[in-house]
C-alpha cells in the first residue's frame, strides 16, 4: 500500500516536471508573431509560424507582433549592432531581424505615411549620407524616402503654375545662374533652385506706360518704350514703372537729367505736354511752407499751376499803441517766370508770407489800433502796391491783390475792449441804418401825397375841362334850338317883332319845365308876375306860414 502511494506520487512529480519542462523549452509562434529570445550572449529571433525550443539559458523571451503595412504604408528600421537602416514598404508583414528597431517618426508612431504626388506637385529629397539631392515629380503614386533621405523643404510643393501673363525668376544655388520662367506653363524646382521672388505679373508697355530696367551683367540703365507685354531677362532687374507725364495747359514741371541740368517743360509746349522721364533723370519736387502761419515745410509739388491762386495768411503784428493783433488775410497771386522762382528761392510760399509779414508789421507799428481800425484796407495795400524792393519780380513772382480778411487782439483782456468798441460801433451804425430807413418811409410818404394831389388836380384840371365843354356845347345846341325857333317864326310871321317872339320862346321854355317839375316831387312857385293869382302854403312840417301876391 505505502509503495503504491509512492509510485503514485512519483509519477506525479515525474509528470509535472515534463509539463513544466515543456511549457519552459517550447513556445508556438503565430503567423503574424515573432519570438525574441535574448540568450546569454546574443538575440535570437524566430518568425511565425512555429512550435520553437527554447534554450534551457537564457535571459529573457518574447513574444511580439509584426508590423503590419498597408499598400500606402512604409518604416524605417535600424539595427542597433551595425547602426544600419533600411526601409521596408508595404503591403506586407515586416519581421524584425536580431538587434533590429523601428524608428518612430515625430508623431511617435512607427508606421508611416507615403507621399502621394499629383501631376503638379513634386518633392525634393536629400541624401544624408552623400548629400546628394533626388526630385520626384508628379504623378507619383507612393514615394517613399530612402533610410537616409529627408525631405528638403519639409514636404512635398506646388509647382509654380504661371498664366500667359505671369513670370518667375528662378535662382540656382549650386552654379549661382538666374532663369527666367513665363507662363504659360507649370515650373517644377531643381535640387538646388530657390525661386528669388514670387511670380509676378508681366508689364503692360503702352502709350501711357514704359519700363526702367537695369542691367545686372552691363549695369546699365535702359527705357523700354516698345509696345509689348514686357518680362525682364535672366540678367534684367525692374527698377520702376514710369507712367507717362501728362501736363495741362496751366501746368509745368522741371526734370533734372544726369549732369544736374533742370530742364523746364511747359504744357503749352506741344512737345513738352506728354512724355517720359529719361534714364539717370527725376522730377524735381519742390518742398514748400503750409499752414496759415506756414510752420510746415511738408508740401511736396512736382506739378505747378501756373494760374492764378488763392493763398491764406496769418501772423502777429503790434500797434504803435502796444496792442499785439493777429491778422488773417489772403494773397491773390500766380508765378510768371518759373526760372526765376526756382534761382531765387526754394520755398517761394514761405519767402511770400514772410516778406508780407514784415511788411505788415512794419506799416502796423507806425499807426494805433484805432487808426489801424479805420484803414486797414489802405495798409494792406500799402503792403504790396508801394514795395519798391522788387522782391517779388526777382522771385518770377505777381501778387494781384493783398487783403485783410479779419484781424482779433492777441491778448483776451484786449480782445473784450476791441469786442466793446466794434460792438458800439455796430450799434451806432444799427442805430444810424434804422433813422435813415424811417427818414426813407416818411420821404416816400411825402413823395406818395405830392403825387395824389398832382393827380387830384389833374382830375380837377380835366372835369372842369369837361364840364366846360358839356355847357358849351348844351349852350350851343340851346341856341341853335332858339335860332331855329326865331327863324321859324319869321318865315311864318314876317310882322311879328321880336319881342313877342321871344315871349312866345319863354312860355313855351316854361311849359317844357312844368312837364320836367311834374315828373318829381319838385315845389314850383309863380311870382305876381308870371300868374296873377294868390298863393298860400301850408307846410306841416315847419312853424311859417308864407302868403304872397
């Protein structure tokens, strides 16, 4: 019995230590595994798939996966015993050789991408070891870097695509030559070219356009003037585009050429009004003073007006009196001999505004301000019309006319008295408007009654003329009447005298005015003479009684 539980137990041990032996000397390896031992002395790598014995020494086993690529996908693998890298492209299953790493990329991934090229892109490689420099251009479908190789310019690039009208100068590093490119067309680099400059847009060279070009290999200057879609030469550098210089009428210009000659152009000079700005010349630029006070000497004038012009003016002046006054005023003037200008001064605004300046205070100093205030239109002509210094002339310069626009005290304390003074003024002068607008009505008023009573008179002159000549022609017409009458009765009655004729011509004027009366609510009354008959009146409306025969 206690020998059969020792065998037992023997056979127990026995197959423990066969199961513990084999699990510790054999290993199975997938297809897509690897083993790594590292044995006392040196690695050991077996490839899937495998049923591996294992050395009864070692330090250390391991089971790991490979790298699997896709079609798109690359690595780099470095052997850490002879420090050699190569790179392995997929699609496959990359299996490590002994002492073999992946090498991670700056994302800290061990696969990486390749790069893809289009038909207008393209990459440039360096060789680290040799240096030596590989261009891929598109179309490229996988491009993958040698084990040494990095990308020049960090990534792939696009090619310069130029338009018909669009140019690039290319610039080779290693020989130091210059290309020009232009369009149309796609430019792919060299290993060692950098473009100097991006594209650019050729230069439209027309009747209003020209070029200024140097020579970079002669160093000359040249004017291109020929009508063309303009793209400089390997060796040509564009230094301007010149528009064309168009001047008016009233304008001119001065050009100083190489030898530091000022040349005049005028635009009433048919053959100097347009033109272009010659190589090794510049359009002068004349700097003059603004401001009211001219403290500024910052207007830039390459274009002058020959017409005549307004110019605003302002300083202080003192009267004789000790009263500091600021004068505004303007200057009506125009340049009439532009070489003169030009020899004599070289901020003709500024000399203009001093001179008058000085000529004001000197005038104002000799006068007080209420002198000042009475004439100061005088001494501003003064300032101009009587300046004997021939200053202006000398200047190529003509002042038209020279006003005052408007003056204030410097000081406010006598700004208040002078604001006192103009506004009595004023008011007496409101004052003395007003009495000559009042004299004015009562004038017309009087002038209006003088005219009615002309015209009443006139009316009167022509009713008593009227009236006149109505009795004078009812008189006559009586007479013809009587005339007729008389003559009447003498052809009639040739023994009848006159008296009775005339009688008869009463009586018959009398019935005519009773027929006249008895139409209205006229009283007749008949005196003893005309009817023998007794009268009495009894009026009911009044207190008399009259009785007559």
């Amino acid at each position: 019995m206690n020998s059969l539980i020792l065998l037992s137990i023997a056979l127990a041990v026995i197959l423990g230590l066969a199961a513990f032996l084999f699990f510790y000397l054999v290993k199975f390896v997938d297809k897509d595994e690897e083993l790594v031992i590292e044995g006392l002395t040196e690695q050991t790598i077996i490839h899937g798939p495998k049923a591996a014995v294992l050395p009864m020494l070692r330090k250390s086993i391991e089971v790991r996966k490979a790298v699997s690529l896709g079609a798109m996908d690359y690595c780099v693998i470095k052997n850490n015993l002879t420090g050699a890298k190569r790179v392995e492209v997929g699609p496959k299953l990359v299996f490590r050789k002994p002492y073999d790493e992946i090498l991670k990329n700056k994302f800290g991934l061990e696969k990486r991408k390749a790069t893809s090229l289009k038909s207008n892109e393209y990459a440039r490689l360096v060789d680290e070891q040799t240096g030596e420099v590989r261009v891929v251009r598109g179309k490229h479908g996988c491009l993958v870097p040698g084990p040494y190789e990095k990308y020049m310019d960090g990534d792939k690039m696009q090619a310069v695509d130029l338009r018909v009208f669009e140019y690039v100068k290319i610039q080779d590093r290693e020989t130091g030559t210059i290309r020009t490119e232009r369009g149309e067309q796609l430019v792919f680099l060299g290993p060692f070219e950098v473009l100097m400059e991006s594209k650019k847009v050729a230069i439209e060279v027309d009747e209003s356009t020209a070029v200024l070009v140097r020579n970079k290999r002669s160093g000359q200057l040249s004017l291109v003037t020929e009508k063309i879609l303009f793209v400089p030469s390997n060796d040509e550098e564009v230094l301007e585009v010149r528009q064309l210089i168009k001047l008016a009428d009233y304008e001119a210009c001065i050009v100083r050429d190489k030898t530091g000659k000022d040349i005049f152009y005028f635009g009433t000079n048919e053959a100097q009004r347009s033109f272009f700005l010659p190589p090794h010349s510049e359009l002068v630029a004349l700097r003059w003073s603004q401001g009211r006070r001219r403290e500024r000497r910052d207007l830039k004038i390459t274009k002058l007006d020959l017409r005549p012009m307004y110019m605003s003016f302002e300083f202080n002046c003192r009267t004789n009196d000790n009263v500091e006054l600021v004068l505004e005023g303007s200057f009506f003037w125009e340049i009439t001999d532009l070489q003169a200008m030009v020899k004599f001064t070289n901020d003709t605004t500024g000399d203009i505004c001093n001179h008058a300046r000085s000529r004001f205070i000197e005038l104002v100093s000799k006068v007080t301000l209420q002198e000042f205030m009475l004439q100061f239109n005088k001494i501003a002509e003064g300032v101009h019309q009587n300046d004997n210094s021939n200053f202006y002339d000398q200047r190529g310069v003509k002042i038209h006319s020279l006003e005052v626009t408007g003056y204030r005290c410097a000081e406010s304390s006598t700004a208040l008295i002078l604001e006192e003074i103009i506004q009595e003024t004023t008011n007496r002068m409101n004052r003395l408007q007003q009495q000559e607008s009042e004299n004015e009505i009562q004038l017309k008023q009087i002038r209006g009654d003088i005219e009615e009573e002309k015209a009443r008179a006139e009316l009167l002159q022509i009713q008593t003329d009227n009236s006149n000549a109505r009795s004078k022609m009812e008189g006559l017409a009586e007479a013809e009447r009587v005339k007729s009458f008389l003559v009447d009765l003498s052809n009639t009655f040739p023994t009848m005298d006159e008296a009775t004729k005339i009688g008869m011509w009463n009586t018959l004027r009398k019935e005519d005015a009773l027929k006249a009366i008895s139409n209205g609510n006229a009283k007749l009354f008949f005196t003893p003479k005309d009817a023998n008959l007794s009268i009495e009146c009894h009026d009911h409306s009044s207190d008399w009684e009259v009785t007559k025969r």
